[in-house]
C-alpha cells in the first residue's frame, strides 16, 4: 500500500506485472476476510463465556425450567460445556472451519443445512432489491439529469426519505396501501414471484432513493467536467454525450457503494422478512436471539458476514475493472 | 444511511459531489422546517403536559379502536389509549434512546478513530482490523447479535444500536485525521518549529473533529430509526410504555383493523429522523463551506 | 492577409450576469485561413469565454450577443441549434488544456479520437481505426496501436496533449481553437507540441490559440490579441507588437516577463490602480488589495541594522556576502531512494550536492519529476537522506532528531507553491502571523516582531487581518506566506516554486517583493522552480537538476549565455522567450 509516484505513463494495460499486482490484491482482500470471519466467530464465542447466564437453560428453555440434575450434566456433556474453556474453543473453531455449526439448541436439528435453506431465501430477496433499486436509481438519474431546482429538490428529498423512513414503517403502509385497501398483493410473503413484490419494494425504494441521488450529483459532476466540452467540440449530440461519456461516470458510485448496499439489504431483511413471514437469515436470526439459540446466531452472523465479505471483494473487483482510477486512489 | 451519508459529504473533493452554492430558499426552508418539528419534540419530551392534557396510560376498553377523529386526533388502540397522547408521551423515551445510542456510538468511534488516526502504525493496524471486523456485520445483524449475548431490554438495545454505528463514524474520523495529519498547513507548522503535542492540539484536532458535531446531528436520526426498528422486532421497550417502536409493534397485530396505530407513530419517527437529517446536513455544508469554501 | 477572413467576429459580448460587467466586451477581430491569431489575457481576461462562444459552447447562464459571427463567409448557428453538431469538430475544432481529465479517463484514447470520425466522416470501422492509428502517429505518439487502447490516466502529459490536438484535427478542420495547449506541461514537452502546432499551421490550418504567455505567442502567431477585462486593448503583426506595445496592459504583460530581465532590476511595474482594484473584486474581496506600494518602507525597527543594506544595490550584497561565512544551507551528496511496490527503487537524489552562500539565491531548476520537491523536503528536515549531510548555517542538520531540529527551526523559513493549503482553513491572517511569531528564535534581529510589522513589510493592508485565506486573491496569499515564513525571524528562506500559480503580473509584484525583503533583511534563499526566467531573474547562482542528478551548477548569467551540460543547453534552447 504505497502511493504511486511514477509517472501515470509507465503504467500499462495488462503487463504481467500489474496481473499479478491484482491477483496480490485479491489475495490479501480473500486472507482479510478469513481474518474477519475468525475474528468474528472468536469475539462471539469469548463475549458468550463472560456473560453471565448458563447455556443449559437455553437449551432447556429458559432459567426457570426445573430439569434434573442429570438432565444438566447430560446436556453439559452433549454440548460438550464441561470441558475447559480454551478446549472448547479449540473444539469450536476446528468445527467451525468445516462448516460444522452443532446443535440448534431450540429446534434439535444440525444448525448447518438449515442455515443454508434460509441463505438461499434471503439472497433472492436481497440480491433482486439491490437490481431493483440499481437501475430504479438510473431510471431516477436520467430521468431527472436537468440541473434544475425542482430535481435538486425532488433528489435531496428522495435521499432524505431513505435516510428517515424505517423499512418496518414502510412495509406496514405498503401493507395498508396495497394489501389491505387496494387488495392487489398478499400481505405476506407467498411463495413465487408475486409474494417477492412487497418485501422487494420496501427494501429497494429507499435505496433507490439513495442511489438515485448519489448517481444524479455525479451525474451534475461529470457535467462540469472538461472531457464533456472536448466532447461536445467535436460535434457530439446531447445523448450522445450523456450515454457515452456522462452516464458512465454516474453510474460508478453506484458501483462503488453496491457492497454497502448489499449490508444495508442484509440488515433490513431481518425486519422484512419477520414483517412478511418470509423464511431467511434475518428471521432465523431474530428468532434465534429472542431464545438466545447461540448455535444459530452464530452460523446466522458468520455466513452474513461471509456473504456480505464475499459481495464486498466482488464490488470492488467490478469497480477497479470499471474505473482504473481506483486503484490509484486505493493504493494510498 | 447515516454513515455513507455523512462520509460521502466528507470525501475529497475530487468524487465527491457534495453540495454546490449556498442554498437556495428550499434548503432554508428545509432547515427552518426541521427546527420546528424538533422544537416539537423536544417540547413533547421535556414537558409532554404542555401539548396533551389526556393521560397516556388510561385504558378505556369501550373506547377500543376508534379512528382519528376530533376527540382522538390519531385514534385509539386496543385499550382504548389515545395513540395522540401516547405518540407525545412517547417522544422523550425515544429520543433519549436515539441520543443515548449515539453517544455510545460515537464515543466507541471516537476511540476507534483517534487510535487509527494519530496512534502509531500497530495502533492503526489494531483499530483498522477491530473496525473491519464489526463492518463484517452490517447494522442490525450487529446489533442482534449483540443482544443474543447481552440479552434484551432497554438499555442493551441502546448500547447495541450505537454499536452498530460506531464502525461507520470510527472510519470516517480516522480518514478525517489522517487527511488533515497530512496536510501541507501540518507540515508549515513543523517548519516553523511547533512542538508535535502543540500542532496536534492546535490544528490536527481541532481540524479533524470539527465532523463530529455533525455526525452526531445525523446520526441522532439513523439512531432512532434503528433503536424504534429494535423496539418493532420486540427487543426494546417493553410494550406497555410508549415508545414509537414498541407502540408501532403492538399496532402491527391491528394492521388490518386499525391502519392509525401504524401510521401515526412512524409518521413520528419519520418526522423526527428527517428533521435532524436535514439539520445535519446543513450543519455538514455551512462547516465544509466555511473551511475549504 | 486575405481579403476574404475564414472567420470573422464582430462585436461579440457575453454576459454572465446582465448588473456586472460583461465577460467579453465587444469584441471583433478576423482570422485569415492559415493564420495563427493568438488571444492572450490573464485570467479572468474573457479570452476563455470569447474561444467557447466561437463554438456555440459559452458556459451556462452566460447570454452571448454578436453582430457577426461567421465561417467562411458563412453565418454560425444560434447557440443550442442543431447545426453546431455538424459544424463543431469537422469545421471548428477545439484543443483543450492538457488535465487528466481533458479526455474521458473511462474511455480509451482511440475511442476519443475515433467519435470525431464516426460523426463528420462516412469511413467504415475499420478505415476509422486505421485512420486513428494515422492521426496518433501524425501527432508524434509512438507506438499508436498500445496508446490507442490506453485510457488518459495511463499517458504522460505530453502525450495527453497530443492526443488532443489529434482528436481536435482528425476531421479536418478549417480552423483549430487551442486553449492553453501548452500551459501544464514541461518546457521541452512544451517546445515540442509548440512544434507540432506550428506544422499544422504551416500546412494551412487557421488556428486561434488562447495562452497567458506571451513566450508562447511569439513562437507561433502570425497576430497577436491582447485582451484584458473582457475587452481587446490591443492587434496586431505579432513581431511588431511585441516590439513596441502601445497599450497598457500588453506593456504591463511584456514588462512582468521576468526571462531576460537581469538579477536585481525589478520587474517593472506601472500602478494600475483600477486592474487590482478589479483583481480584489474577483477575488471576492471588497477593499483595495493587491494595490500595495510594495515593502518600500519597512517599519522602524528594521532601520537599525538593515538599513545599510537596504542602500546598496544588488551586486554590492552578493558580493558583500562574507566570504568566510558558513554556507547558509548545504547539501553534502545526499541520496534518497523511494521503494516502489513491486521492482526497483526510485533513486529521487543521487549524490545532490549544494551549497547556498549566505545573503545570496541559489537557483535550484527543473522540471517535474527531477528531484526538486525531495530536495526541499530534505532541506527543511521533513525527511531524512539516506546517506549524505546536510548542514544549516554550518551545522549539523539532516541527522538531527525532531526534537533536536526544533530549537534550529526557526531560522529557515519556508514558502510554498499551494499557500492557501499551507494554511490552517480555521484561522485568520492575524492567527496565522502570531502563531508564527511565537515560534522565534531566540537570536534573532529586532525586526517584524509584530503582525502589523509583517504585514507592513510584505506590503498588505493591516485591514486584512481578520480575513481568512480563502477569502485573499493568489497574491494575497503568497505574501501572507511570505510574512509567516518572515515572522520566527529566519537567515534563509526556502521558496518551493513560489509563483508558479500566479498570473504573471501577480508574479513578478511578488517577485519584486522577495527581492527587497532578501536586501533588507540580507536574507539568503533557495529557490526552486521549473521556470527558467523566474530562476535567472531571482538567483545569483543556478543548480540544474535533472533524474535526482545536479548536472550543472554556476554563476547565473554563465549558465545562460554558455551552458555546459547538454541537459542545460536543450532545456535552454525550448526556452521560449517573446523576442526569440
């Protein structure tokens, strides 16, 4: 991580040299990410031993339960909390690094493949909002790329709505709006295309919103630049200057901010899902936390974390690809 | 949003859009507008007496589920509260959350950021990776996670949304500290002979934590979102105390029969978010203006 | 001169804002084809403005007026009609600036080039590429195939501008508008594209070139237009204008040149109360600015010591200069490598030596990249040599600690290219000055111990003391630089391209000033700069540094009339110079 000082003219396109100097990069970002899982599962693991409370309860549901005392030394057994702590850690971590998450403590069955049936549930949700809102945002873009006062305004306060409006507000007045007055979506999450219409919609509106107003400022932005003039001196029309030249330079934030947005998706899916009783990580997650089932909101929070790491790495892999600039600024 | 938001506005000049002019007579009136609603509410938090004379807990079951009208400007929910008063009343709770939340979030940040800004190189490496590793779970997750282990209840609910937001302003400072470390008036004032605790006293804090004010401003409003979205999913404020979240969660079981009990709490929570957004913002533009023009 | 002008222009205005004066004033002139016209103008003349209206392409909000405007006998379209398209870049070409941002740094050079054919030819795709191919190598970019695949930020400088010339002349245009062509680049870069513009002129192409410089000018234009406030002051032949200028503002242009104005003759300088009464309004500043008397009278306390100096001329202080002295700054073979990510290192300094005798200007020339910015870092303890010594005032300097350097550091002072970035955006002109005032050495003269003081000797009224930077114009800035550097009371003062931002006349009242103070106060100073005129005109001796190597040091005026170093000598002979 240095600047580059030499001359912009000794770089090139693709010598070898710069491959490899990408493929270092990939590597570093891949080890980063390991890193964080690891340090991630750790923190909850350790953070879990110093609080007070004992597991058995939760797995026999709750401190009031009035199991016996071999039903307890039992249960310690089986989840193997009579060990010393840094065995079980060690214990831990290598079942981790298979992708062995244990026992739900509350539903008794491996926590592993029934993660996975919700990751899936929750990546179509999320992953079809942040499209949605993608091109929402570029539809916004050029639709309002006058630099008038009234698309300033219409943009600031589109961005102000989704800074403001909570997805969980948002989905009860879809609700109340589409569901229950106008009678056009079910109001909870049905199987099939037609049930992912309302939780899509409150997650990509405000979003959009957002997208919609970074991708307009670029937009003015790349206007004022003087690559525009040069390229207007040579004749080019209005359109043309916009789809060659300035769309390009808008559309990259939101490139660059498609990772982020993929956590603020992963975030909101929690509220979506419970709203919509649509099955996915975030009401496993949430349901897990309210009977603290510690299996699950362990596999829950670190394969939120790997998927989100995995879209971050392949954000900024688009990014440098899109813009060369990039990797200018991010070797600083 | 808040994090992105504010750390959009603070990019270098080069792709940052930021906000160009003065400001014409809609931002004034944007900001004249959210200074009164906070006005509102903070009258509504302070002094709850002063706007409604009704009692925000009196139940009245004959007077269940009644739709906004003269006598219930926004209703009345289940047990027959006027959500109106209840909204009033809720105020003070959730705005206490959201500030508290803030602080929490900032003061971690503040941490996180002064390590990784003016720490030595093992000082930013360690705050560097501490930040990554909470980045890894994106709002909420972070915050549930967190409450897994702590448990629920008012207070953990706090601490964990200000924890989910302390990554995204720890950044933010740092970048601030680092960019104004190495700027070239840092480096005037080494030439001229100032002593290193005299010039990070006089210009490198001064310089970098002047967006303090403003995250916090902005991110008093995310805070509130997210605190009330705790409350919603149940692991906030317990129901029976009005609280935007909790109210809007109890109204939720309703939402067919009774759409007020929704509507008014969030319009609340929307209102009061948007208002310290825009205040923030302003605040965000008035001091770029005034340091770089 | 023909009879018929390939472009004629009569009394075009442009108005931003219908209350201010208008950006360009009436303005008509004509353009022979295969005649180079230049416009040239300070900033904020209207000649940038006055060059986009001839495309159809005045900045928004502006309001374009004429009475003729007219290509080859015929009339150009309103603004925002159709026809431009077919008329910019096939009839009219434009060549901007090089800046990395000049052409789409998202797209490859070729396809920037290959636009202009798409719209005004009827080649197919592959005749474009050929022809693409044909233009980057008309140009002199080696290697077109590579370079057309390559986007701008993976060009130099020089070869940015050539792209753009060859984007501005691929349809074959009639007439070329060349805005600053040769402004951010190197001067050998420069003498180069100037030579390529030249060519095309010769092969019949009218060009209409906007530069600040009238060096440039006098290379390349048949005519010359001076422009200052949005008005033409002055036409004509461009030898003969150059020769003998009639209007103010063109001798105020000529007379600020410092290239062949000899060591010590100040730049001359015609009050012109109402230009810098215009300058301070641009600059968003209400009172009188720029309008200093120059630091003629510096204050009381100064009489004492200085004013003995202060009587003699230039050459009696260089030659005053005790001989037995120390060196006021010295650099001992100092080296300084930069580790790259992956390869070799740079080597930014190999074996520097230098040595700066005191009450004297060493002049440290070259161009971007050779090694400079390293040297002044080096020099004023922002970074350490690898090997080598350096020595302030004979003592032991580049091997000090941080701690050890600051009791030393108040006497050497330093002034830098950016000074509104040198200063703190927080503080005022008052703040800046007495936070360095605090820092003074203990032995230092009694002089300029206060702002007022310091403000009086760089010559600004004491009622900018309240503003901050941002709210000063350019000149204002460098002195109040100036006067912070002056303010610990230092022997020597390191300029690190001092005047390189400024507007030329801005310069040399700037230049002037560093001059006086350096007799009053018997200041000693390195001065670094890529602008060979600047450096013969401030330094009694010149350094010439080029890839981290000094390749030639001596007497000013020996290095200019009978350079040794083939480096000096073609760095010398680019020099453009307005009576070539």
């Amino acid at each position: 991580m240095t600047v580059s000082t030499d001359a912009p003219a000794a770089a090139s396109v693709s010598t070898p040299a710069t491959r490899l100097r990408s493929l270092g990069w990939i590597a570093r970002r891949v080890g980063g990410g390991v890193f964080v899982l690891w340090a991630v599962a750790t923190v909850i693991f350790f953070a879990l031993r110093l609080i007070p409370g004992d597991p058995v309860d939760a797995v026999l549901g709750g401190p009031g339960s009035q199991a016996s005392a071999e039903a307890v030394a039992q249960i310690r057994a089986d989840y193997g909390l009579d060990q010393p702590l840094i065995v079980q850690y060690f214990l831990a971590m290598g079942k981790l690094a298979v992708a062995d998450f244990g026992t739900s403590y509350a539903l008794k069955v491996a926590v592993a493949p029934y993660v996975l049936t919700q990751l899936w549930s929750t990546l179509v949700l999320t992953l079809a909002s942040l499209v949605v809102a993608w091109f929402g945002a570029l539809a916004l873009t050029l639709a309002t790329s006058g630099r008038g006062r009234v698309a300033r305004a219409l943009g600031s306060g589109l961005e102000l709505l989704a800074a403001a409006v909570p997805h969980f507000w948002l989905a009860s007045l879809l609700i109340i709006l589409l569901s229950n007055t106008l009678h056009w979506l079910p109001p909870i999450s049905v199987p099939g295309p037609l049930g992912l219409v309302l939780p899509v919609l409150t997650l990509a509106l405000p979003l959009t919103g957002f997208l919609g107003q970074v991708m307009r400022e670029s937009l003015a932005n790349a206007y004022e630049q003087p690559f525009v003039l040069s390229a207007r001196a040579r004749g080019e029309s209005e359109w043309g200057v916009r789809l060659r030249h300035v769309l390009r330079h808008a559309a990259l934030p939101g490139i660059s901010l498609s990772g982020w947005a993929f956590g603020s998706l992963l975030s909101g899916a929690v509220v979506v899902e419970t709203i919509f009783a649509r099955p996915g990580l975030g009401r496993t997650l949430l349901s897990a936390v309210t009977i603290r089932d510690i299996p699950v909101v362990t596999a829950v929070a670190l394969l939120s974390a790997l998927t989100f790491i995995i879209v971050t790495i392949a954000t900024d892999v688009v990014d440098r690809i899109v813009d060369p600039r990039v990797t200018e600024v991010a070797a600083r | 949003m808040t994090e992105i938001l504010a750390g959009r506005l603070s990019q270098p000049a080069g792709r940052a859009p930021g906000i160009r002019g003065r400001g014409g007579w809609l931002r004034n009136t944007g900001v004249i507008i959210a200074l009164a609603v906070l006005a509102l509410i903070l009258t509504a938090a302070l002094a709850p007496q002063l706007i409604t004379t009704a009692d925000p807990d009196a139940v009245a079951p004959a007077e269940a589920f009644q739709s906004p009208s003269a006598a219930h400007f926004f209703g009345t929910d289940e047990s027959g509260r006027d959500v109106y008063t209840r909204v009033v009343f809720g105020a003070g709770n959730s705005l206490l959350i959201g500030i508290a939340a803030t602080a929490v979030g900032l003061g971690l940040a503040l941490i996180l950021g002064l390590l990784g800004g003016l720490g030595s190189r093992l000082g930013d490496f360690v705050s560097t990776r501490i930040v990554e590793v909470m980045f890894a779970l994106p709002g909420l997750l972070l915050a549930l996670v967190f409450i897994a282990i702590a448990g629920p209840g008012v207070v953990t609910s706090t601490v964990a949304v200000g924890l989910s937001t302390a990554p995204g302003y720890a950044r933010i400072i740092r970048s601030h500290l680092r960019s104004v470390r190495s700027a070239s008036y840092v480096e005037a004032a080494t030439v001229l002979g100032h002593s290193r605790a005299r010039i990070v006293w006089q210009h490198i804090l001064p310089g970098a934590l002047s967006p303090i004010f403003v995250l916090g401003t902005l991110g008093v409003g995310q805070a509130i979102v997210w605190a009330s979205s705790l409350g919603f999913l149940g692991l906030g404020v317990a129901p029976p105390a009005a609280e935007w979240g909790a109210m809007l969660s109890s109204g939720r079981t309703y939402i067919d029969v009774a759409w007020w009990l929704t509507v008014f709490p969030g319009l609340a929570i929307v209102a009061t978010a948007a208002s310290f957004t825009v205040l923030g913002r302003a605040l965000n533009a008035r001091t770029r203006q005034e340091a770089r023009g | 001169m023909t009879a018929t002008p390939l472009l004629r222009v009569s009394n075009l205005s442009v108005h931003f804002d219908r209350t201010a004066r208008p950006a360009v004033d009436n303005v008509s002139f004509e353009v022979a084809a295969g005649e180079c016209l230049a416009i040239v103008g300070e900033s904020g003349s209207g000649k940038s403005v006055t060059a986009r209206s001839l495309l159809g392409l005045a900045p928004a909000g502006a309001h374009v007026s004429f009475s003729e405007l007219s290509l080859a006998g015929e009339s150009l379209p309103a603004p925002g009609a159709r026809r431009w398209r077919s008329i910019r870049g096939a009839s009219i070409g434009l060549v901007l600036q090089d800046a990395l941002v000049s052409l789409d740094p998202l797209r490859p050079v070729g396809r920037e080039i290959d636009d202009v054919l798409r719209l005004h030819t009827t080649l197919s795709q592959r005749e474009r590429q050929a022809r693409v191919l044909e233009l980057l190598d008309a140009v002199g970019i080696p290697d077109p195939a590579l370079r057309a695949r390559q986007r701008s930020g993976e060009l130099s400088g020089g070869l940015r501008q050539r792209a753009l010339i060859a984007a501005g002349i691929a349809a074959g245009p009639a007439l070329i508008i060349a805005d600053e062509p040769t402004t951010a680049l190197d001067v050998t870069v420069q003498a180069r594209v100037l030579e390529l513009l030249s060519s095309l002129r010769n092969n019949g192409t009218a060009m209409i070139l906007i530069t600040h410089d009238l060096a440039v000018v006098s290379r390349v234009a048949d005519r010359v237009a001076v422009m200052s406030e949005g008005r033409i002051v002055e036409t004509g032949e461009t030898n003969a204008l150059l020769r003998a200028p009639t209007a103010l503002p063109t001798q105020q242009l000529l007379a600020a040149i410092p290239v062949d104005v000899p060591r010590g003759v100040p730049l001359t300088l015609p009050v012109d109360t109402e230009a810098d009464l215009r300058a301070a309004a641009e600059a968003d500043v209400g009172a009188a600015a720029e309008a200093s008397p120059g630091p003629v009278a510096i204050s009381e306390p100064a009489a004492g010591p200085v004013s003995a100096a202060a009587t003699s001329n230039h050459a009696t202080t260089a030659a005053s200069a005790d001989s037995a002295a120390p060196p006021a700054l010295e650099l001992r073979s100092v080296s300084r490598r930069y580790p790259t990510p992956h390869g070799a290192p740079i080597q930014a300094l190999d074996a520097v030596s230098l040595s700066l005798t005191a009450g004297t200007t060493l002049g440290l020339v070259g161009q971007s990249g050779s090694g400079k910015t390293t040297i002044a870092r080096i020099a004023l303890g922002l970074e350490t040599a690898d090997s080598g010594e350096v020595l302030l005032a004979g003592r032991e300097w580049g091997s000090l600690s941080a701690r050890e350097r600051r009791p030393l550091r108040p006497t050497l002072g330093a002034i830098y290219q950016d000074a509104l970035s040198s200063f703190d955006p927080r503080l005022s002109v008052e703040r800046i000055l007495n936070d360095a005032l605090s820092g003074r050495a203990s032995d230092t003269r009694r002089s300029l111990t206060t702002t007022a003081e310091l403000l009086d000797a760089v010559g600004l009224p004491q009622s900018l003391k309240n503003r901050r930077p941002l709210h000063l114009s350019g000149g204002q800035r460098q002195r109040v630089a100036i006067a912070r550097a002056l303010a610990p009371g230092p022997q020597t003062i390191l300029c690190d391209e001092p005047v390189s931002s400024l507007d030329v006349s801005t310069q040399a009242r700037v230049l002037n000033l560093l001059d006086e103070l350096q007799r009053h106060l018997r200041l000693s100073y390195l001065f670094i700069s890529h602008d060979l005129g600047v450096i013969r005109h401030m330094s009694d001796r010149v350094a010439v540094i080029t890839e981290g190597r000094i390749v030639e040091t001596g007497e000013t005026e020996e290095i200019f009339t009978n350079p040794r170093h083939p480096y000096t000598q073609s760095l010398l002979s680019a020099l453009p110079r307005v009576r070539g």
